[in-house]
C-alpha cells in the first residue's frame, strides 16, 4: 500500500469533492481517497501493483483539475 | 483543451463586454448587432462550462456544469439569448470571485506553508555544502547565517543568536538562543550565527506537524457542518424530484432545469466550512491551533475553566530563594548534596535545585543510587554515603521524620511568603529547607479579565503545591475556587467532577504531567513553548507562545467562529427557498436567479473572511509587576 498526495490548482466548488472521491473511488486498485477542500489536496492510498501514480493523477487530470505537485510515500 | 481553462478568465472578461455592448446596441435600435453580440457571448462563456460538464461524463461522473449546459442549450433553443449569455457568464464570473476570495479565506495557511524552509547549508566532513531539505538527515550538522530560516529542528551547538520564532509561536517579539537550546524548523535568524545538530527533520519536525495539524483541522466537520451535510444529502435528490415534478405538471423544460440550477445549494454546503477555516486560519496567525471544527464548536460551549498552577498560570520558571539550615552547617555544603540526588529528578523543582547548585559552582559529579521518587511528594536515594528524604511535609510525616515547631513556623512563614519549601532530611534528620518561588505570568490578570468577560462563569485552580503559595496566587488573581496539595490523578478525578455536574469544562495545563486531566476535560488545552510532542497529541487546543493572552484570543475566537457560522447557515437556507418559491412562482428567472445564486455564495464567503480580522476588543492596560512569589 502506497500513499500519494497530489496538489491540485485552489479548489473553489465543494462539488468538485464528491467528483474527485467518487470518480478515484471506482478505479480499481485505489483504496481511499480524501480530497483536502481547503488545501486543494488529494490525499490517495493505493496498492502500487494494481495502479500506477501516473494513472490516478490521469483521471484527476482528465476530470480537468490539472495536478501542479506530487508526493509519494 | 487546457488553454480553454487557462484562459478562462479572459474568456469571463469577453463575454462580461459583449453583454455590455449587447445592451448599448439594443439601446442605440441595432437589434441584429445585440443578438449576435449575445450568441457570441454565450459560445464563448459556454466553452469551458461544455467542457467540464464533458470531462466529468466521459468518466460518469454528474456535475453542476451538465444542469447549466442543459440549461443553456435550452435557452438558446427557445431563442432566450439574453438569458443564456448571463447565466453562463455569472456562472463564470462568480467562480472567478469565489476563487479570489476563498484564496483570502486560505490565506493564513498558505503563509503558513510558504515559510517552509527549501533547502539547508551543512557541514559534512569538513565541507561547508547547500542541500536540498529532504536530504538532511538527523545528526547533520547544520549552518544557519543571518537572515537564514532553521531548516530542521535541532540543538544549538556553537555560537548564539536572536531568532524570530513567529512561524511556530505567533509570537514576534525575537528570542535569544545560545549553546544546548532548541530551535525549530520555519524561524529565522535575525542577527547572530548558529549552528545546529539536526534532531528533527522532514515530516517530524514541529514546523511540519503544525501544517498537518491545520490541514486537517480546517476539513474536520463541526456539528453545524454534519447537520448541513445530512440537509443536502436529503436536499439535492428531493429537488431533482420536485424538479421532474414541475416539468410533468408544467410540461415546461426550461423552467424545470431552471429550477435545478438555481436550487443547487452553493451556499449552503460553503458556508459552514468556509467560518471554519477562517477562524482556525485565524488562530493559526496567532499561534493558536484549533484541532478542528467539532473543538471550535465545544470550546466555545466552556463555561468552566480549571488550571493547573505551575507553568500555566504560572511561569514554572522557578527559582531558588533561601537555603536555609537548621544546624550550623554550610548551607552550600547541604545544597550541594540536595543537588547532587535531584540530579536525577524530572520534577521541574528538583531540576531548580540542581541549577541553582551550578550557578554557585558546587561540584555535584557524584551519582544517588537506590532513588525512590514518591510521585507527588519527592523523593529518598543514597548519595555519599547519606541516606537522604528530600520533599514536602507530607514526604517527611510519612518518613515519621520529627518536624520542631522551629522548623514548622519557618516552613509556614516562607509558604505565607509565596514559596515552595522543600525539606530535607539527611540521616533521618531534617536538617533544612530550601525556599522555591516562581512567578505569576505578567498577562494572566488581563487573560482572565477577559475570558470572564467572554463568558467564562467558574475559574479554578489545581495545584500539587502547597496551600499557602496556592491561596496567595488565587488571591491575586480572583479565582473562585482553588485546590492544593493534589496528585495528578485528584486532578483528572476532580475534572470528571465537574463534567458530572453538568459544566462545560476546559482544562489548561503545561503538557506533560497534566496530559490525564487535559484528555478528560472536554476541551484539553495545552500551554507549549513550542509545544510539545505529547501536547500536540492529547491537547484539542494548543498555545504555542505560552501565552496566557492566546488562551483569551482563542476563547474569543471559537464564539466569534460560531456565530459567524450560524450567521451563515441561516442565510443560506433563507436563499434556497426564497429561490425556490420565486422560481416557481415566476418572479425568478434563469439569470436572475443566478445572480441571487452567486451573489449568496460570494456573501458566505465575505462574512467568514471577516474572521480573519477578528481580534478580542482591548482591554484597559492591568499592571502587574513581576513581583515574586505573591504566586
């Protein structure tokens, strides 16, 4: 199990947090998923030899916030 | 695609004039120019709105953007141009405002985060090297010049300096560092040069901790914040309802996802969590951390509040003020073998003693053995072939050691005076006292004037002094009730009293032996010059200045943060349905309805920015010198 945090651009609409949680939510191989409203962060726990760092910040790209940092421990 | 984002507020700005031109050519008769000048505005507008709304489908997600792209494509449909082109470009407009101001909101935080240090400046193997701040590793021998930030916490180990701890502390005012003294990760040398062997690095350190500590209190739920979630959970699927509702009664498309759209409840769901970070942002500034929404919430319920003595009240910076002996001995000679069994103490008196024996330059090399610390009471070891009993009176009754009624009254009359008289035996024979005295903070009468201003109805004191130094600090600062002599257990026991007898109780303590009755208040506050590990951890409230001053600031603070909430929610539910009513009454169209959308959520966000600024009203200067002892 890895954990990743991904710095999004300011996160201005609370909708956004159930968008980001659900849609990572339904990708296989994520555990949990806690989008940071007030620091625009995704916090993501995963198991690496299911899905790759590259593929989450893909889907959170795609959903079109556009990840700035990343962390992984 | 991202360029459509990137250049979103430009797109805002576009849009924002052709409307402005629409208006002006409707004005001056050209009619053709106005609608075209309005269908550009909403193709454009709609761009970015279109492709979110698309984003979020590809990957089956539902969003806000969808309800306004329907909503548009239906306007257009009816031939509704001026409609379409407002609501795309409020929409637009109002999440560039709610951006700049929940930044604001943010602010304090971010200021937080951008004092990080980046990189460090070490020694390894003789080499003077700049590296990076993940790369330091603990033991590192660190180089901070003037003007430098402390990239890790550790211990001074050559030369001295004056460090503006105000990243940790809130406190500006700088503080003077030398040889064995502790520094943090995110203060600044002002002047001077240190060197330091880092203890604490990367995610460890305070610095770092304090971050993650307001990260996840500005996102913990308050009560207020739960019940509005549990209202939008039942809320958004029963306006979805109501809006296929009014589509099959009304057959009117148009009207139906109006209804959707500017029911969504923006405000609402906003405005609860949005107090919340400003007033945690606030306190943060002020080296107040607030573990989160649900501690706001109960602190600002607290109407009692019990303080421990020493280091809260208190400065626990105690001194030694008389050694006196009741035989002919050398009083140096008695403190010196006093000293040399405190050694081992880690009660805050013991290690008083054993400063105030280096300060007189006594050689204390020899080591106690057979220590047997009597917690609460003191302690008895071995030291040079003495047997020594060294502590308070009930040390001595329950060593059956005779105390004379010369010895009595001496003991009485340095308690009267404000000390704590600390007796010691040497082979069975109490052979005298050493006078401690410690000082009131010079805040705590204004801190307390002020938290009782602020509603506080009951102020106690519990203190495992003695009853005399106990009364005389009760005294001197008001408190309507105060306990001495007590063990640490007495203290949670006489808490949990409390709490049964239905007060709202906070309890302040230094940290670390009061941590049990700090847990079982129900609100734990912690007094920490820097805070400590184990402060940080049990505490709901921790004051990193040890000020007492902060203590009044933070109670203020979480009523101030209350209110401002309640303001909110009751705002915003008035919106919804005075939205919902003029939608389906008809006195509410798609733009204006919009507009009232937007302009509810902005007006969320500048009642909790008002928090931000939020500061206790100043009181009238009390005077309180530093007097000893009157503790």
């Amino acid at each position: 199990m890895k954990k990743a945090v991904f710095q999004l651009e300011p996160l201005t609409c609370p909708s956004c947090i159930k968008k980001i949680e659900s849609t990572l939510g339904k990708t296989s191989g994520v555990h949990s998923t806690k989008v940071l409203f007030n620091s625009s962060k995704v916090r993501v726990e995963f198991e690496e030899n299911q899905v790759g760092v590259q593929q989450i910040e893909g889907v959170i790209n795609k959903l079109g916030y556009p990840v700035t940092s990343k962390k992984v421990s | 695609m991202r360029w459509i984002h990137k250049y979103k507020n430009v797109i805002t700005a576009l849009s924002g004039l052709l409307i402005v031109l629409a208006f002006i050519a409707n004005k001056a008769g050209y009619s053709i120019t106005k609608e075209v000048a309005l269908i550009t505005a909403t193709v454009i507008a709609s761009l970015p709105i279109f492709l979110k709304a698309l984003q979020a489908l590809r990957l089956k997600a539902f969003s806000i953007e969808l309800l306004v792209t329907i909503a548009v494509i239906g306007a257009l449909y009816i031939g509704e141009y001026v409609e379409s082109a407002v609501v795309t470009f409020l929409f637009l407009f109002g999440a560039y405002l709610e951006g700049r101001t929940l930044e604001k909101t943010r602010s304090s935080l971010k200021k937080l985060t951008d004092m990080a240090p980046q990189e460090a400046t070490v020694i390894r193997q003789g080499e003077i090297m700049s590296i990076g701040i993940k790369e330091v590793v603990v033991g590192d021998r660190v180089i901070i010049r003037p003007g430098g930030k402390v990239p890790v916490d550790g211990k001074v180990i050559t030369g001295h300096a004056n460090l503006n701890e105000s990243a940790v502390t809130g406190e500006s005012v700088p503080a003077h560092k030398q040889i064995g003294d502790q520094v943090f990760s995110g203060t600044i040398v002002d002047d001077g040069y240190i060197e330091i062997s880092a203890e604490k690095v990367g995610d460890d350190t305070t610095f770092a901790k304090i971050i993650e500590l307001v990260e996840e209190a500005q996102e913990s739920k308050s009560k207020t914040q739960r019940f509005l979630d549990q209202f939008a959970n039942i809320y958004t699927p029963s306006v979805i309802v109501l809006s296929i509702l009014v589509f099959l009664i009304t057959n009117n498309l148009l009207l139906a996802v109006t209804f959707l759209v500017v029911a969504c409840p923006g405000a609402l769901v906003i405005g609860a969590p949005v107090s919340n970070v400003s007033g945690i942002g606030n306190g943060a500034k002020q080296g107040v951390l607030v573990k989160g929404g649900e501690v706001m919430d109960q602190f600002s319920k607290v109407d009692t509040i019990v303080f421990d003595k020493t280091g809260t009240l208190t400065k626990g910076k105690a001194e030694v003020t008389d050694v006196h002996p009741f035989t002919n001995e050398d009083p140096d000679e008695l403190l010196r073998l006093v000293a040399e069994v405190e050694k081992v103490s880690e009660h805050h008196l013991g290690q008083t003693i054993v400063k105030e024996a280096k300060q007189r330059n006594l050689d204390i090399s020899n080591d106690p053995n057979q220590v047997e610390v009597v917690k609460g009471n003191g302690l008895q070891a071995q030291v040079e072939g003495h047997y020594l009993v060294i502590g308070n009176r009930q040390l001595m009754n329950q060593q059956d050691l005779f105390i004379s009624e010369e010895i009595d009254n001496y003991a009485t009359r340095r308690e009267r005076e404000g000390n704590t008289a600390i007796f010691f035996a040497i082979n069975n024979e109490i052979k005298g006292i050493i006078s401690i005295a410690d000082q009131i903070r010079k805040d705590a009468v204004e801190a307390l004037a002020e938290l009782r201003a602020n509603g506080i109805k009951k102020m106690v004191m519990l203190t495992g002094d003695n009853q005399h130094t106990a009364q005389l600090v009760a005294e001197q600062l008001g408190l309507d009730e105060y306990h001495a002599e007590l063990l640490p257990e007495e203290k949670v026991e006489f808490v949990q009293n409390l709490k049964r007898k239905g007060h709202v109780v906070g309890m302040a303590g230094d940290g670390i032996n009061d941590a049990p009755a700090i847990a079982s208040a129900h609100i734990g506050l912690a007094m920490g010059e820097g805070g400590t590990d184990i402060s940080m951890e049990t505490a709901d409230v921790v004051l990193m200045a040890d000020r007492l001053k902060q203590f009044a600031h933070a109670y203020a603070l979480s009523k101030a943060t209350i209110r401002n909430m309640k303001q909110n929610m009751y705002f915003a539910v008035g919106i919804v349905f005075v939205l919902l009513i003029g939608v389906l009454t008809g006195y509410i169209h798609l733009a204006s309805g919009m507009f009232i959308h937007e302009a509810s959520v902005l007006i969320v966000i500048l009642n909790a920015m008002r928090l931000l600024k939020f500061r206790p009203q100043q009181r009238k200067e009390f005077n309180i010198k530093n007097q000893p002892a009157y503790t």
